[in-house]
C-alpha cells in the first residue's frame, strides 16, 4: 500500500472546486459519466490502430446505485489505469484557480486526459461524496489492478487489488448533505438530462417491459399471454439523428427524433435544417422550425447544446442569433470554448463564426424553400411569418437575404414579395409625391368599412398583424425605397393616398366653424380633436382616425422600442366628412335635433372602431330604439 498527498499548490483543492468549477452539484453525475465513455472510446481507437489488440467486448456505462451502502458507482470497461497513470492524472495537480490550470495545461500532453478523462470532472465528485474509491484494471496485458481512495482532503492512498474486468470503477460514498443522490429518480433525472445522447451505451438499474410469454400460456381467446420481465434500463441513444449523415435520413426519421427530444410536443414542425460543417470549425446538428405562436417568449430555451454528445446547456444566447432562439433541436461542437465546468459558454472567434453560419444555413433554406415550392412555402407562411419578421428586424445580414423571400397577404388571400406587391400597387396607389402607399389593416373584421371603402375604389388591402406588425413595418419602408405604410384607418383614403388636386368642399368655413362645436361637444375633448376635411359623398359621414406615426409608436412602446420619443398619449380625429349628405342637412335643423343627429352619427363612427362600450352604448342603442 501507498500514501501520500495530492499535488496541489492550495492548502485543499475540494473548496475550490465547490466554489468556483462547479454552479449546480448534480454536474457531477454528467462529468463521471462523460468520463467514463471517453475510457470506452479511447479504448476503440487504441483497437483500430492496433495497439490494442485484445478483445474490445461489449463497451458500455454502467450506474450503480446502492441506497443501503449510501454508494453510487460509475462502471466502465474502457482502458482502465495503471497506478502511475493514476499518479499522473490524479494526484500531480499543481493550480491555485481554475484559469491558472487551463493556462498551464493548455496544448500540453495530458491536457485531454486531465480534463476529458479524470482531472477537474473526476474531482466534481467531492462535491456530493465525502469518500471517493477508483477501482481501476489497465488495458495493458499483465497490469496489477488497483484502488485510489481519498476522503476530500490531500492526502490519498493507493493500494493494490484484485479486479478481473478491464476498466474503472468510481465508487461515491454520498454524504449526509447529499443524500438526494441515492434516489433512484433524482439519478434518472441526471441522465435523461445529460447523458441522453452519449455514443456509448449508459445502463441505470432495470425497467419493466411485456413480452409473449416465453411458454408459450396463452389467454382464453387462445392469444399468447404478455408476461412482464425486467430488463437493463438503457438511458441513451448511442446514435441520435444529427451523428448520421443526412443522405441516410428519411423525413421520417427526423420526424422521430423530435419526438424524441420533445416527448410532450403534439405538434410537428414545419421543416428542419441539418447542420453538417468540418471546416473551418466542427459543427453538426439538427434545426427544427416550429409553429410559432404569437407569444414568442415561450418559445425559447429549445435548442440544446453538446459537445461530442454531451449535454452542456439549453441557453445558446452566445452561440445562435436571438432570433433563432425560437427554432427547436440541437447543436453540437467540440470548438466551442467552455471554461472548466463546461456550464457556461464564452464568445470568441469561433463562436461568431458559427454563429454567422447558422444564420447563413437558415436563410438559404428558406431561400430555396420559397424558389423551388412556392405554394407550399406560401402554405407555410403563417406559421413563418413572425419568425421571418424577428430575424429581419435583429440580423441585418439575415434581413438582406429575407427581403426576397418575406412575403405579405392581402386581403383577399393572395401573396406577394414586397416587391411584387409594390409593382402591383403602384399604379393606382401612388401619391402626388411619387411614393407608392401600401395600405394595410390588422383585421378585416374590424376594419371591414375602410376594407371595402378602398377596395371599392380599385385599391389593395394588405393583412398585416402580429406583435412585430408596426417595427416590421418600419424596417420594410427603410429598405425600399419610395415605399410607405399607412393603415386603412389612419385617416381618409383620399388623405392617405393624396392625388394632385384636391376635391371641393360643400361646406363653407363658416358653416364648418358653426357645426364645430357640435362635434367636439359628443366626444371627449381630451382625446378626440375634431377636424372636417373634403371626402367623396360615398365615404362614411363621420370617422375615426388615429395618425399612423402615433398609433405606430404607441406599438413599438408596447411590445418593446419607440420610448426614445416618451410616452404617447391615447389621441384620435374625429374627422367629419364636409361633403356628406348628412353633414350638410345638419344646417336645417333646429339646434335639439341637430344635437341629437351629431351624437348619433358621432356615436355610429365609434361604434365602427370598437370605441363605443359601457354606459355610452348603452345610450346609443336606447337612442336608436327611439329611432325606430
């Protein structure tokens, strides 16, 4: 037998790992686990090069847990070590801090061993255990076995033993602060969490499964009975969809493996996105487009990270444009910087790099999608199009290839690019500026008069809705040029697309002033301003208007932006049609009925918009009962 002390330049390694390697306790299972497949795939490349020549067996992960004896073991039969690999890898480590020890190992023989074999993630189990055994068998033929064994302080012993397997034992002995880590379901947890897609088999205990009856019994119809057994309960799948390369994929099998990741989604997505790069960094991985609802924010948080198939994070902010952070699946790269825990994620060179190509990946696909299938891309757009409207508004580069492919509905259910519909529009909807105005509402239930007004005069009505309406707007008139928004209701057709000349009024600027306070008198003077402008006789007598500019910035403070501006008030026009029929015969009333006829066409134009509700309703339709 052999003592002695851990090499280390602190007084104890153990509170340096706990405090500053380590942010959640359970990593320890994921960093043991890792470890142990790495063992088993060393051990499959010493075999394909010949310096391993005995017999490879089944490689495989076992997790042990042993509730009485308070142990959790992690079993593998990959190369094992030999007692002065143990005292290289485990005992000779000299840091003060965990950025000192990457720096000194860094692009060193042994930096792998260190941190992908036993190092840093073996040293995780003090954390959780207050003793840790290694039960080890090297690879190399006539090897003595032998066992490490350390209680959380320096001081170690190492003594020989008898093992007839090849590969290493970690046997934990769980204190009594982490007895939670002698639950069957807290270890199952960890695993389904981490070690779901490692490339060795992992095993934890047994699960239950039916089968046909090994007998032969059958039932009373004469059908072989199903007998439950108890089989090794494998956690991972060795295999997963984004290793395989993308010609041995059928859309089924990515349909599967989404299941597979999200067991509790009952909706398939749209299409995917297999990411497949070896220079100049590696990258593999799968992209899921989902159905986005409006609420984007539940969304996020689907796109899983690994790294040679281990599990490291779901928050990729660093990695993926935020706009992409609403696509499902995963992403898996080895050159992507971890700091020694592997939990969080630090940007550098490559991270940007990889990050521009997803964004590149993403944008031909829908490119290609829309010029090879346009109908089925038009079909899909709904689901689409609050995606494609957030990447244009937060990617610039994303937003200069989306402008050819984004598309917009009208009223009618026909799609146009931006472009095409700006060519379809521009000759009768631009104004005497030369600017061409795309005219557009959020519902045409709500807005179905000034629908039909416009269309009535030969116009189209773009259908644009959803919480990024107003910013997408906005980004949409600074890229084209000559080109402006303006919603069906943000004031009269002929002031929303003004031609040269404009039409006479009927009323003169007396008669206007006369009638003014009438108007201003039916509505709330803080928030409606009253105004009379020349109409065609067919408008509407009264109607309600909110000025684009206002109504736009109000948005954008809603649902995030337009403060530079301050708060903007809830202000409309209520613009009276000079020219109307109605208006003008208001002038041969006596001042009562003229006063009831201005409330009930005042309380008609609000009703239009929506505006009208509670006790001021409630009038109107008593008032128009009298009517009858």
């Amino acid at each position: 037998m052999k003592t002695g002390q851990i090499h280390v330049s602190t007084e104890n390694i153990f509170p340096i790992i706990k405090k500053f390697l380590y942010s959640d306790h359970e990593i320890f299972l994921r960093e043991l686990v890792s470890n142990a497949v790495d063992a088993s795939q060393k051990l499959k490349v010493l075999s394909s090069t010949g310096e391993y020549k005995g017999e490879l067996g089944d490689l495989k992960v076992e997790v042990l847990l042993d509730k009485e004896a308070k142990t959790l073991t992690i079993r593998d039969n990959g190369i094992g070590m030999t007692a002065e690999e143990i005292d290289k890898y485990i005992n000779q480590i000299a840091f003060s801090g965990a950025e000192e020890f990457v720096k000194q190992y860094e692009g060193k023989d042994g930096a792998e061993n260190i941190i992908g074999h036993f190092g840093l993630g073996f040293y995780s189990a003090f954390m959780v255990a207050e003793k840790v055994q290694i039960r080890t068998l090297s690879r190399h033929e006539g090897s003595q076995a032998v066992q490490w064994e350390s209680n959380g302080s320096p001081e170690f012993t190492l003594t020989e033993i008898d093992k007839e397997t090849r590969g290493t034992d970690i046997v934990l002995f769980i204190n009594d602060e982490s007895l939670e880590f002698l639950e069957k379901p807290r270890i199952q947890g960890i695993l389904d969490k981490y070690c779901k897609f490692l490339p060795i088999p992992v095993f934890f205990g047994t699960k239950v499964e039916y089968v046909d009856s090994p007998e032969g019994e059958t039932d009373e119809d004469g059908k072989v009975k199903r007998v439950s057994i108890d089989v090794p309960n494998q956690v991972n799948n060795p295999k997963p969809a984004w290793t395989v390369a993308p010609v041995d994929l059928k859309d089924e099998d990515y349909a599967s493996f989404y299941r597979e990741l999200y067991p509790m989604s009952f909706e398939d997505p749209l299409f995917h996105i297999h990411l497949n790069v070896d220079y100049p960094f590696n990258l593999t991985g799968i992209l899921y487009f989902p159905k986005i609802k409006e609420n984007v924010e539940v969304q996020r948080n689907k796109i899983n990270l690994y790294s040679n198939q281990v599990f490291i994070t779901d928050s990729v902010a660093e990695i993926v444009p935020e706009f992409l952070t609403l696509l499902h699946g995963v992403i898996d790269s080895p050159d992507i910087p971890l700091n020694v825990s592997r939990s969080y994620l630090q940007s550098d060179g490559n991270v940007k790099k990889i990050s521009a190509h997803i964004t590149k990946k993403v944008a031909d696909k829908l490119a290609e999608m829309f010029k090879k299938d346009r109908a089925d891309f038009e079909a899909k757009w709904d689901d689409l199009k609050i995606f494609v409207e957030y990447g244009m508004l937060s990617d610039d580069k994303f937003a200069e290839k989306a402008k050819n492919f984004a598309l917009i509905k009208n009223t009618d259910g026909k799609y146009y690019t931006i472009e095409e519909m700006k060519e379809q529009i521009a000759p009768l909807q631009t104004d005497k500026n030369d600017k061409v105005v795309a005219l557009y509402t959020h519902s045409k239930e709500e807005h179905f008069s000034f629908v039909k007004q416009a269309k009535d005069r030969g116009y189209q009505v773009a259908l644009i809705d959803g919480p990024l309406a107003s910013h997408w707007i906005s980004k949409i008139e600074q890229t084209f040029e000559n080109l402006s928004f303006a919603r069906v209701d943000a004031d009269a057709l002929d002031q929303l697309i003004q031609k040269e000349g404009e039409l006479p009024s009927k009323l003169t600027e007396e008669q206007q002033t006369a009638l003014k306070p009438l108007f201003e008198s039916a509505v709330d003077n803080q928030k409606f301003k009253v105004e009379f402008k020349s109409m065609s006789e067919t408008d509407a007598p009264i109607i309600v208007t909110q000025p684009e500019f206002i109504r736009r910035m109000m948005e954008q403070q809603k649902y995030g932006g337009g403060g530079f501006f301050g708060a903007f008030p809830e202000t409309y026009n209520l613009v009276v049609n000079a020219n109307h029929q109605k208006v003008e015969s208001l002038l041969n009333l006596g001042e009562t009925e003229k006063s009831g006829k201005v409330k009930q066409l005042t309380d008609l134009a609000l009703l239009a918009q929506g505006m009208l509700k509670g006790e001021e309703l409630n009038q109107f339709i008593e008032r128009s009962i009298s009517f009858i």
